[in-house]
C-alpha cells in the first residue's frame, strides 16, 4: 500500500483510507473478517463518525478489531463529530463530549485525527480553539481537520485555531467532480463554470490539506453508484476499456481516477466487501495516463472548452 503524509503533518497513511460507515450491516464474525483483510492489505486507517449508526459503528469496530494498546499502536483512526439531530454543533462543550463518548467506544484513549463533520453556520471559532487546545493536550486528538468546508470556513476556523487543519472530507468521485470541471471553465459563460465551492481544490493543494473524498462511487447525493450503471454507458464503456487494459476491475479504476490526481487525496471507501476492499487497495498499485485520465473525464459527460 501507498502512503502519504496527512496534510502537513508528518502522519504517514495509506492513501486507502476505509471507512467504517456501514458496518453494522455485518455480523459479528463477517465484521472480524472485514477488519482483518484490511490489515493485511496494509490498509490501517479507519475513518469514522459518531453518528454512523448511532455510535454502534464504532462499537462493532472496536470488538471487531479486539481493540488493545498492541493493536491500537498498528492503526490510524479518524472520526468525526458535529451533527446532532435537526442540527450542527461546533460548541466547545459538544466537542469534547463527543470526543470522550468516541474514545469510549472505540476503546481507546486517543484519535489519531478528529474531523468537524458538517459546517455549523452558529460556530464561534473561539470555542473550537479552546476545544482543540483541551483535547491536544490532553492527548485525546493529535491531529485535526474538517469534512464538507469551503476555504472561508477553513480560513475562518483558522483565525482562532492554532493546528493545522490537516484534512477535508469532500464529496468526490468521477461523476460528481465539480471541483475539477470549474477549474476548466473559469471565465465561461456555461453551467461547468459555476463554481460551487469556493476553489476548494486549489486551496487544500496550497494549503497542504489532504482531500478525503468521501462517497467515490455514488453519483449525486446518495443516488446510486455509476459502476455498471444504465445511465452511464460510455463511463463504463471507457473505464472497462482501461480495466481490462491494466487486469484490474472497474472498482479499481475508479478509485485509480482519483489517485492519478497531483493533490495526493485519500479516498474514503465505504464497501463492506471483502472482494471490493481489495479491488480499492489495487488502484494504489496502477499511476493512469494522463491520456487514460481525460477519457474517463469526458466520457462521464464533462466538456473540455
């Protein structure tokens, strides 16, 4: 497995990150299975969030992965807070509550890397800071991050906050790739050309603040997947092409597209099969043309200007 280092921290992780999301769908002995594979794929990081499940999610890991002090050194985990029911909530006092019911369920006494999950418009980011501060030197979080912000949020994060923001979970995949296609057509006058989240690329890249992409099969919010699907023939055809070309599935491809990108970015994958997990972790071993690159754009029905 690939590794890089997480923003600008000296964190070294595997640009694989698997995210844990879904499994409470698994059985005690399926979930086991699923922990174990990954270690051996060399895919140690396990991105997180304490509303996945409730909270059950990171129960089900820590049992899964018979959490103690030997394993936890051999990890990285990631998890995420900030979304309550009917809200957001980046108040000093529910940042440090979250983090000790996150700590408890996965039986640990440390994050690797805690994330704010969505954006709270009511955030006061003196609050964070002090937050922040508490739980760094408490040990309990030793690197931080967001999901979902644009670069004012970030920036205006960072006017109190003294850590590097080191991640930003953002949806991203081929067919949901506005970030990349506003970069093509700045200065047009054509729908591409919105440009919907603040150049966010470019500000994690200028920044030193590795993009997560979360979702990295799904087009729109939780649609469905694009992989073998009917509404997408000539993504498929092309990247079934270029599979074939590299004996690897389609999985790998698609994950491949988003490695082959200069940000250095590490994917969240969501799959909770064994067979796919292992098709993700392959596309660290595949570096696409940037011919190979540009065609799975295009096909996915993005015009170049």
């Amino acid at each position: 497995m690939k590794t890089i280092k997480l923003g600008s921290s000296t964190l070294e992780v595997p640009v694989i990150a698997v995210g844990c999301m879904r499994i409470n769908s698994l059985d005690k002995n399926g979930a086991e299975r699923f922990v174990q594979t990954a270690l051996e794929e060399g895919a140690n990081f396990f991105d997180h969030a304490d509303i996945y499940g409730g909270g059950n999610c990171e129960e089900i890991f820590a049992d899964a992965i018979h959490m103690n002090s030997e394993i936890r050194e051999k990890i990285i985990l990631q998890s995420k807070c900030g979304i309550r029911p009917g809200m957001f909530d980046f108040s000093k006092e529910h940042i440090l509550n979250s983090v000790d019911g996150i700590l408890q369920r996965l039986k640990t006494d440390y994050l690797d890397v805690l994330l704010l999950h969505r954006p709270d418009t009511l955030v006061e980011p003196e609050e964070v800071a002090e937050a922040f501060d508490q739980l760094e030197t408490s040990g309990k979080v030793r690197h931080f991050g967001v999901s979902n912000q644009n670069p004012m949020q970030i920036q205006l994060l960072k006017k109190a906050v003294k850590q590097p923001i080191v991640a930003n979970q953002l949806q991203l995949s081929i067919t949901n790739s506005t970030m990349i296609s506003s970069g093509f057509n700045v200065n047009m006058e054509n729908a591409a050309a919105v440009n919907r989240d603040g150049s966010i690329l470019d500000f994690c890249r200028l920044n030193d603040i590795t993009i997560q992409p979360w979702s990295p099969f799904q087009y729109g919010f939780f649609e469905g997947v694009f992989l073998g699907n009917e509404k997408f023939p000539e993504l498929n055809q092309k990247i079934d092409e270029i599979a074939a070309k590299y004996g690897v599935t389609n999985t790998t491809i698609a994950i491949a597209w988003l490695l082959r990108h200069p940000a250095n970015m590490q994917p969240i994958i969501g799959t909770m099969n064994i067979g796919r997990l292992k098709d993700c972790i392959k596309a660290s071993e595949i570096t696409l043309t940037r011919e190979e690159w540009y065609e799975i754009f295009r096909s996915a029905g993005n015009i170049l200007p």
